[in-house]
C-alpha cells in the first residue's frame, strides 16, 4: 500500500481556534513512522496553503443561506483538497488528509466520489448533519456530511456534493451528541448509524463490522473519516468539541484493525485535533497509532 499525506491546517469550521495546527502536531507525533511500521509506503505531499482566519470576514461572503461561517473560505480548502485526493486515487496511492476541523471532510469526500462509487464510516461522536438553517453554532465542522450528501441548502452547493456518495453507503459509529435536526435527518435517509448504546450492548467489533459492510455494500471503496472526538476525551483531550461517554483506547484501535480486515479502505482522515488544547500531544500521537491500524500494523 502507497499513502500519500496531505495537510489540510484549517480551522474556519471550528471555533475553537488552534485546530490548525493539528497536520504539525500529527506529524511531530510519529505518523510517518508508525506507517512506516505498519508496511505502508509514505509520501507527503506538505500542506495546502490556508490563510489565517483571522485576515478573514467569517460571515459576509458565505453563499449559502443562514448561518455558516467561513463556507466561502472552507469551499477554496475543500476544492483544492477535492483535486488532491483524486489525483492521489489516480496514482494509486491512498489520500490520508490531515485536518484541520472536520469541514475538509468535504474535499476529502469530493475528491473521492468523482470517478467511483464509494462509501464513508463516519467515527465520530457527532453526526456532523447540520446545515446553515440548523446548525446551532453556525460552525462547518458541524455540517460536512449533510454538504457532502447535498442535503438542506447544499443541495445546489456544487463545490459541496460528493457525486458518488448516497447516504445507503453512510455509516456513524460512536454517536453521542446529535442536534434535532440531525436526528430527524438520520430516520429519514437510510443512514446507518450507531450510538454509544450500541457499541455497549453489542461490541466495538460487531457493530464496526457491520458499519463497514453497510458502506462498502455495491460500492468500489470506503472513506474512513476519524474524528478524534470520537474517543473518550479522557483518551483525547486534544479536541475542540469534547463529549463525554466515549470509546476507550481499545476499542478504538480494535475499530481501525476492523478497517484493516474489511480491505476496502480507499482514503481516510484524521481531523479535529487540537494541540492547544491536548496533553503533551497524546491525541496527535493517539491518531498516528489508530491510523497504523487502520493501514494493517500488527503486534506480530
Ligand atoms: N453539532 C454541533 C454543531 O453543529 C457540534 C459539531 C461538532 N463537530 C465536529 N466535527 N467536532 O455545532
Ligand atoms: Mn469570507
Ligand atoms: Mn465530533
Ligand atoms: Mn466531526
């Protein structure tokens, strides 16, 4: 397997500012080597250029109706990204993009979904299906799934649509803190999704397995979008937006070898983590293992 890394150090869709620096602080934790140590080939490619939020306007130039600051700003980052991942697909290698807060999972979908039919597991503790309308914090990260899948007031947002992804093949694993909205969303669009009760009465393995088939069922690979949030923030303080009541250490690395095991893994991201927030950098390093895992490291 060929990688190739790709850091998207944005921070427009989040407010807690220092998500940027999570493509530094992922690399500084190891990720090179820990793939290196799973068989994997790197390549990194660096960073897309980003411009610092504060030079920016949050609100005044958002094409959408409602509240989402920044979604001139998240769509340049995400257009860019979009054509990285394709082309990265087009080389053979798998695009892995380094968030940043969770709106470049719009690029990363995008990207993915020009030339194929492709999936997504959604790791996360959100369901990240806000639009401008909905959103109670008129943050992007909140909404990049329902961009994606041109729901809402994305459902003309060209630069937003996946066009291979349809929400049959979408699958949310760990949720815990889901709006109206969403809810309403998740029982209306044959989602897949499971909460934290089903992981506790059925297993991270059961349920993981069953994530991955929904998502690969018909289709030519997964998106795996890893937010690190979706872990106990005792296990990873580093993020912007901490829930409580999230999976431990085990199971998440249980989840990513599941990921391994399924081999329909067609690109990733690791998004949301926060240096400024994390503990000597226990959260950067704590992506770079789970994403050794997902990419087949083993202990023997
Ligand atoms: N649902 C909340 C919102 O829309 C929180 C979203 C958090 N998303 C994330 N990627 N951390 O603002
Ligand atoms: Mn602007
Ligand atoms: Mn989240
Ligand atoms: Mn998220």
């Amino acid at each position: 397997t060929r990688v190739r890394i790709i850091g998207a150090p944005t921070d427009y869709g989040a407010n807690r500012r220092g998500v940027d620096m999570g493509p530094s602080a992922i690399r500084y934790g190891g990720l090179a080597d820990e793939l290196a140590s799973a068989g994997v080939d790197v390549v990194d490619a660096g960073d897309l250029t980003v411009p610092r939020a504060e030079e920016r306007d949050p609100d005044t130039d958002a094409p959408a109706e409602g509240d989402a600051k920044f979604l001139h700003e998240v769509a340049d980052v995400c257009r860019r990204l979009a054509d990285e991942t394709e082309e990265t697909l087009a080389e053979g290698a798998v695009p892995l993009a380094l968030g940043g807060d969770h709106s470049i999972a719009i690029g990363s979908l995008v990207g993915a979904a020009r030339d194929a039919d492709v999936g997504a597991v959604w790791f996360d503790a959100h369901a990240d299906l806000n639009t401008p309308s909905t959103t109670p914090s008129g943050n992007v990260h909140g909404m990049p799934l329902a961009a994606a899948l041109g729901i809402g007031e994305f459902a003309d947002t060209e630069w937003a649509n996946a066009r291979g992804l349809d929400p049959e093949n979408v699958a949310l694993v760990g949720l815990r803190s889901v709006d109206d909205a969403e809810v309403e969303l998740l029982r209306e669009h044959g989602f897949t999704a499971y909460t934290m009760s089903d992981i506790d009465e059925r297993g991270i393995t059961d349920v993981t397995e069953d994530a991955l088939a929904a998502a690969s069922a018909g289709v030519d690979g997964v998106h795996v979008s890893l937010d690190l949030d979706w872990l106990d923030p005792k296990e990873a303080p580093g993020v912007g937006t901490p829930v409580r009541g999230g999976v431990t250490y085990r199971e998440a690395h249980s989840a990513m070898e599941i990921v391994d095991d399924a081999d329909c893994l067609r690109s990733m991201e690791l998004v949301e983590v926060n240096p400024t927030l994390d503990q000597h950098n226990e959260t950067a390093e704590l992506a770079t293992e789970l994403a050794a895992s997902a990419f087949g490291k083993r202990v023997i």
